[in-house]
C-alpha cells in the first residue's frame, strides 16, 4: 500500500511515456506488486487454474526483452517487526495490535509463508524469469526498499512498484503501471518532478507519512491530505523530520486547534530510521553483483516450462519469444556500434567483430503507422524472418539498408525489361497487321485496275471494231469475194474473234446491245458475210460499270468485306 493518499498528491507529477521510453534500461520489478495486479485481473478459479497471471507475465516481459530492457526481479525478505501490526491486520490474524501497545524492541521481523499460494505464484515468475535470462534478488526484507537502493545508487534506471512508500526508501524514477495494447506505454513519476512541482522532497514525504499513515505508523487522526501537504511546507523539506524527531507530533494537534496534545512517540523514530536505512543488501555486495551480471536465454528451458504451464508446443512459445531475442540482439549490436562511434572507431560493417544478426532486408512494412522492414536473421535457431523497427535498422546496419535499396532498383530495372519485350511483340504484332492491310489494299487496287483495264481495253476493241464495220459497208459484194482479198479478210475476220474471245463481253443481237465488261462471256463466232456487212441500224451501246458497287464481281466484294472487317478489328483493339 505504501503512504495513504500520496499517489492523489503526486498525481500532477505523473506522465505517460511510450513504451520504448524503456529500451536500453536496466530497471527492477518489485515481483510481489506485479504478480498482485497481474492476479487481481483474473480471479477466478478458471483463471488460476489456466495460470492467465503467469501468462500475462510472459507477454510483459517478452515485450520489454524486445526492447533490450534489462530487468532483475527483487523479491520481498521476511516482513519487518515495524509491519507486524499492519500485516496481522491485513490478514486478518487475531486481534488487532494498536501499534502504540506494541513493543517493537522486543518483536523481529517474521519469515514469510513460503507455502502459501501466493508465494507458489512468485516461485512460478522466478523460474520463467530465470529461463528468459532475467535473474532474481531476494530482498532481506521489502523488495521496493531494495529496488529503491537499487535505483539510488544508480545500479538501475528505475523501479516497477505499486508502493508509493519506494519514494520514502529513496527511489528516483519509478514506474507504477504498464499496458501492451496500443503501442504500449508506461506510467512514470520523477522524483525530481514531485520536488519541482510539489516542493516536496524525500524527508517530507517521510514526514507525510507519519501524519497520513502508512505500513509503518497510523498517522494523525483526522487530517487529510491537503492539510498535511500545508503543514509539512510550512515547515520545509530540511527541518521537517528533525521538528518532527525532537518535538513529536503534539504540535499538529495544536496547529489544528485540539486539545490534546500527542506526546513524544518513540516509534517516531523508528519509523523514520526505516525509510531511510532499511534492511537491504548493499549495492557493493557480492550477490548484487551478481545479480546485474547479464544472463543468457534458455530456450529448451522455456519450452519445457511453457508446455508445463501453458500446455504450449515447442512452435507457439518460439513464435512467441524468438522475434524478442533476435530484437534485443540487434539492439544491443546497435549499441555497440554507437560506443564504437563514440569513441572515434567507425568501423564498416564487415569489419565488426561481432557479427550483424541481421542477414537481409526483405521488404518494407507499415506497423501501427510505424515504418518497420521485414528481416532475415542470421544464426538464429528456430527463426527465419520477423518485423523490426526502420530506425534500429538504420542505427544497427544501416548498410543493410544501402543493400535493400539496391536490390529492388535492381529488381525493378529487369521488371521493366520483361516488359518491353510485350512493348515489342505489340510493335510486331502491329506491324504484321499493317502489312496484311496494304496487301488487302493492293489486291482490292489490282482488281480495280484490271477492271478499268478491261473496260477500256473492251471499249477500244468495240470501237475497232465498229470503224472496221463501216468502213466495209462500202465493198461490194465481189470485192469480198475477189481471191485476192480472202486472205486479208480472213485474217481480220481471224484478228476480229481473238479480240472478242480475249475481252469479256462482246455481243450482238437485232437489237440494242449491251456489253458487261467486268462479266466473262463465251466468245462468238463471226460469220461475216455480205449480209452481216451491209450498212444497218444496230446502235452497239458500251457501258462501264467498274465503279458500281452494286455489280461489283464477287471476288472483288469479298476483298472488300474483308477490308472491312479487318479496319473494325483494329478499331476495337485500340479502343
């Protein structure tokens, strides 16, 4: 519980940092607060059955692995004898000790009940804790105590408790609630921000506590939050506790107006002796030190510890927890390339002793409205790819990145050659219709000439013919038949039917004849004689009808058709 009401003082002071706030931090867990918000959320037997507060611990602690935050669980000692009173009465043990009935020079502090379900639970997080490579400090008696000195002394960047009295043992940064959904964040108060803003500094809180109540004493009857915050700066942060030592606190009573004076109290002192040196293991020890040594991951233990609680194959708890490691190796790979930096030794990537654990880049992604790749990890056993932040990767191996890039402006490059070759076959595919366009247009000009050709070839031979007729409408009829003549009017006669058998259409009837240039018609023999050369009527009429589509020769409406068709196939391909 910590100090009644301070929590509702410092409220001002409290901040909302994202979770990443934390990467790169060594911070300690006052265990025993976690698992009790961890356990208060599930309740039920169900819930405790299926061990959901220890899976909840897992999630937490696999999202700060990812962020290379480094955390060492401390754990609460025996009770000491100044709770005693506080502790009974929270579980509800006997009678109630007025804690100025008890003679605390004659009580020790007491040994926890280690076979109690709640300390099965803080058993439980120790071995999943110690398998995921974060290692345990038992504290000799409170656990944010220890955390506090821990913090003090700078060993760690902040401490994880839900006690607001680790501000009274000397706490700098501390953290008292985290959530994972979204994006994460955590719940801070600074130390030098409850000074700033509030004027209060370690020596008034301590002094809030004595009239506010705590674990440690039973405070001021009556007096709330405000009027102790008034009382305790009037006095200041420097003379506070000693006013307090050397007079008790009857002069509260008199400030309010009471009647009854409170005395000197000798616990007074014990309590404040409490905060400021609690039992604790120094932060010199041995067995501190050894507690901040860096661990290493277990992974066949987690597995086997995972199936045990969770019933979890081998598969699920890798997806779970492998992309955290590969994560904060890579951060901590990041980091050892900015110490190197730091000091002047800019090394290229494949000059680094220690190898990048970043194989390649395989695609960029968009998480959560972050920029992030997809990677490849090199050397890690069980895992092939995962998703990564785009800044550690520009911090870690920004060459990877330089690497990525290259790639797809490769990849891009010979995308767009396959496509010009489609660009071509178009081209030829094009070009081939053109082609067969101008040959239709030819055939279908070839069937226009011959035809012109072969009216005005007709219509000369007709008039060759006509001239030839009249003019022999002068012989006489012994003329013709003279011998002399026969041969030459058997070679005209003879010339007469070649140019109508190589004509189409000559004819002749009684009456007015019409001749079809463009329709072939059997030649005709010529019987000419004195009769057929007599002067007559016949009128021989020649009509051209090559530019008439309605008597257009087959072949050359089928020429047409097809041009047409073939203009309106190209028409719906470019549409």
């Amino acid at each position: 519980m910590g100090v009644k009401n301070l929590w509702d003082l410092l409220e001002s002071c409290k901040k909302r940092v994202p979770l990443h706030h934390l990467q790169n931090k060594r911070v300690c867990v006052d265990l025993s607060c976690w698992m009790v918000q961890l356990h208060s959320v599930s309740k039920s037997h169900a819930c405790v059955k299926e061990k959901v507060y220890l899976k909840g611990l897992f999630h937490r602690l696999r999202a700060l692995i990812a962020l290379n935050c480094s955390l060492v669980f401390v754990t609460d000692g025996s009770i000491p004898a100044i709770k005693l009173s506080t502790y009974r009465r929270r579980l509800n043990v006997g009678k109630e000790v007025a804690q100025n009935e008890t003679n605390l020079q004659k009580v020790t502090s007491l040994r926890r009940n280690m076979g109690s379900e709640f300390s099965c639970m803080i058993k439980e997080a120790k071995m999943l804790g110690m398998a995921l490579g974060i290692s345990c400090l038992n504290g000799i008696e409170e656990a944010e105590a220890q955390c506090a000195l821990l913090n003090f002394e700078s060993l760690c960047d902040g401490c994880f408790s839900l006690d607001s009295d680790i501000f009274l043992f000397g706490a700098r940064t501390v953290y008292r609630d985290i959530c994972l959904g979204d994006g994460g964040y955590v719940v801070c108060y600074e130390m030098t921000d409850i000074e700033r803003k509030l004027g209060l500094g370690r020596d008034s809180l301590i002094a809030l506590s004595l009239l506010l109540g705590s674990d440690y004493y039973q405070g001021v009857h009556g007096l709330g939050p405000e009027s102790a915050c008034q009382i305790v700066k009037s006095i200041g942060d420097k003379d506070v506790l000693k006013k307090i030592a050397s007079e008790g606190l009857g002069w509260v009573k008199k400030r309010r107006g009471g009647k009854n004076d409170l005395g000197r109290d000798d616990n007074i002192l014990k309590v404040i002796n409490a905060y400021m040196k609690p039992k604790c293991h120094s932060a010199d020890s041995d067995i501190v030190h050894k507690v901040l040594a860096q661990y290493t991951f277990q992974r066949a233990e987690l597995q086997q510890l995972c199936a045990e609680f969770f019933l979890w194959p081998s598969e699920k708890t890798d997806g779970y927890i492998l992309p955290s490691v590969a994560e904060r190796d890579l951060r901590r790979f990041a980091n050892l390339r900015l110490t190197s930096s730091k000091v002047g030794l800019n090394l290229p990537l494949h000059e680094i002793p220690v190898k990048c654990p970043v194989s390649e880049i395989i695609k960029s992604r968009r998480v959560q409205g972050r920029e992030c790749y997809e990677v490849s990890w090199e050397g890690m056993d069980g895992l092939e790819t995962s998703i990564v932040p785009a800044d550690l990767i520009e911090s870690a191996c920004h060459e990877k990145i330089l690497e990525f890039e290259e790639r797809k402006a490769q990849r891009k490059k010979q995308n767009n050659q396959k496509r010009r070759p489609k660009k071509k076959e178009t081209n030829s595919s094009l070009a081939e219709l053109d082609l067969k366009l101008q040959n239709l247009l030819l055939d279908n000009n070839s069937l226009r000439d011959e035809a012109n050709f072969n009216a005005s070839d007709s219509s000369e031979s007709v008039s060759r013919i006509t001239t030839f007729m009249a003019d022999e409408a002068d012989l006489n009829t012994e003329d013709l038949l003279h011998p002399s003549h026969d041969i030459e009017h058997t070679g005209l006669i003879q010339n007469t039917s070649n140019i109508y058998s190589r004509n189409k259409a000559v004819s002749t009837t009684g009456k007015n004849e019409i001749i079809d240039l463009l329709s072939p018609s059997p030649p005709k023999k010529f019987n000419f004689s004195s009769k057929s050369l007599q002067p007559s009527d016949q009128n021989i009429e020649v009509i051209n009808l090559s530019d008439s589509e309605n008597d257009m020769s087959v072949e050359h409406k089928q020429k047409t058709k097809e041009l047409r068709l073939f203009l309106a196939s190209i028409r719906n391909e470019i549409h």
